[in-house]
C-alpha cells in the first residue's frame, strides 16, 4: 500500500472532497475536507474514511490511521 493508493481509494468514495494522506506502508495519516462532512457528528465522519478503507483494514494492509476530517469553512478557519 502505498499514498497514492490511499488517496485514490478515499477520492473513489468521497467525491468532491480534498484528501491528503502522508505515511507509508501500513501507517497513514489523512485529512479530508468537503461538505459532505457538514452537520456530521465526528465519529459519523471517520465512519465515512473508515468506510473507503474497509477491506483494506480487513486483509491488514493498513493497520493504522489518524483521522482528521473537516468542512472547507472549518479548514479555512485554521489558516
């Protein structure tokens, strides 16, 4: 597994979203921004990441992520 792999199995299930993963074999860190997130509680938003990622979870090609979601106002707030 490597980030490009990563990002485009996340970027297939959350359209419209900008996604960013740093990390490398089993370990990755990712962020995502969009709207689909708005009015979503946060453990409602990592289902949604974790819901991409599913069987690669599963067959243990990823074991390990850190979670950061949120919408564009909030990204933009953090600037």
């Amino acid at each position: 597994m490597d980030q490009a792999t990563v990002t485009a199995l996340l970027a297939a299930q959350l359209t419209e979203c900008e996604i960013q993963v740093q990390g490398s074999g089993d370990r990755y860190d990712i962020t995502v921004i969009g709207d689909i997130f708005a009015g979503k509680r946060p453990v409602q938003r990592q289902q949604l990441v974790y819901a991409a990622l599913a069987e690669q979870i599963a067959a243990g090609a990823i074991h390990a992520v850190n979670i950061r979601t949120f919408t564009p106002e909030q990204w933009q707030d953090l600037s």
